[in-house]
C-alpha cells in the first residue's frame, strides 16, 4: 500500500491486492465529511464484473449504514440482504444491483473514522470472521497510506501555489525594471531637450 503516494494509486493496489485474499464482487472506498454530513465515493471498482461499478459520487449519511460505522467505529456486516419495510435506501440500491451480502469497515485516523471501506458480494454471507478482521487490520495500514497520499497532495498543491507566486513576481519585477528604464529614458530625453530648447 505505502509503494505509491497518489491516491488513485493506492486505491488500485487495495482492490487489486484485497482481490487475491478475499473473494468479493465490488470495493468501494467512501470518504466521510462530518460538516456536510455525507460520504464521497473516492473509488468503485468491480474485478469479475458480476456488478457494475458505482457512479453515485456522494451519498447522505442518514441513507447508509456507513454512518452507523462512523459513529461505533467499528466494522459493519450485513450476511444476508434483504428488503423490508424498513430498509434504508443504501440497502435498497444495492439489493437493486445484485448485492446479496456486504461488509463495511472503518478507516480511522487516530480515533475518528475518516473513510469507509465497503465489499459487497452477491453472494448471501460472502464474508466470514475471519476476513472481517483482515479487513480491519488492512484498514489501519490503508489509513497510512492514505494520509500520506493527502500530505503529498497538499504538499504538491503547495509547491504548485508557490511556482504560480513566483512567476508571478518575477513578472512584476520585470514590469518594474521596464518602468524604471522607461522613466530614466523619458528623464534623458527631458535633459536632451532642455538642452535643446534652451
């Protein structure tokens, strides 16, 4: 996970990495942001094909059980999907598109869960104890991975700022030299005609 600093990156070593050790359908990966009380989809992605990827972007908090994972902490699994009366439109959705069972798991930095992990399988009890608690590990290094990814990216958008404030001064410098040059040309020329003109 740690061989890349680019998110997109580290998002297709996880799905392609997590692919070999657990079987699962779709993998998904959800950032949570608290003051807008939603989630953002930062990668979907499907190895057999059996479901389509997601193309929902951003997803309310109060429709998902996400939320419920932000909140305890801790992982989410659903062994058997079904609809009733009273599921939230997530588990709607996802039943709508062949999903039979899914698991989501905690991405935390420091105490506070900062993105959601999702597999879903269109299997009924796609996931055991067991991998449920691989995944758990796998977040915690997933989380490392993925603060590096955000410090060089702001690290990268810094550097951009300071390159666009730097020609940009160096613009203004210039401009300054041309009308430093233009006022002591235009001052000669004064002489040169006072001169002149007696």
């Amino acid at each position: 996970i740690s061989s890349t600093l680019d998110l997109k990156g580290v998002c297709h070593i996880v799905s392609t990495e997590l692919n070999k050790i657990v079987d699962y359908d779709r993998i998904s990966l959800c950032f949570w942001h608290p003051p807008l009380r939603l989630f953002k989809m930062e990668m979907s992605f499907c190895p057999k094909e059996n479901l389509a990827s997601r193309v929902t972007k951003s997803i309310p908090a109060d429709e998902t059980n996400m939320y419920q994972v932000t909140c305890t902490r801790k992982p989410f699994h659903r062994e058997k999907l079904a609809i009733n009366h009273e599921s939230n439109p997530e588990d709607r959705l996802l039943y709508s598109e062949g999903v039979r069972s899914y698991v989501l798991i905690p991405v935390r930095d420091n105490e506070n869960v900062t993105a959601v992990l999702g597999l879903e399988s269109n299997k009924e009890r796609g996931f055991g104890e067991d991998q449920i608690q691989l995944l758990n590990s796998i977040a915690d290094h997933l989380s490392v991975a993925l603060q590096n990814a955000k410090l060089f990216s702001d690290l990268e958008d810094a550097y951009q700022n300071l390159k666009s404030t730097q020609s940009h001064m160096i613009q203004i410098e210039r401009f300054r030299a041309l009308g430093e040059m233009a006022s002591g040309v235009v001052h000669d020329f004064n002489n040169i005609l006072a001169s002149i003109l007696g």
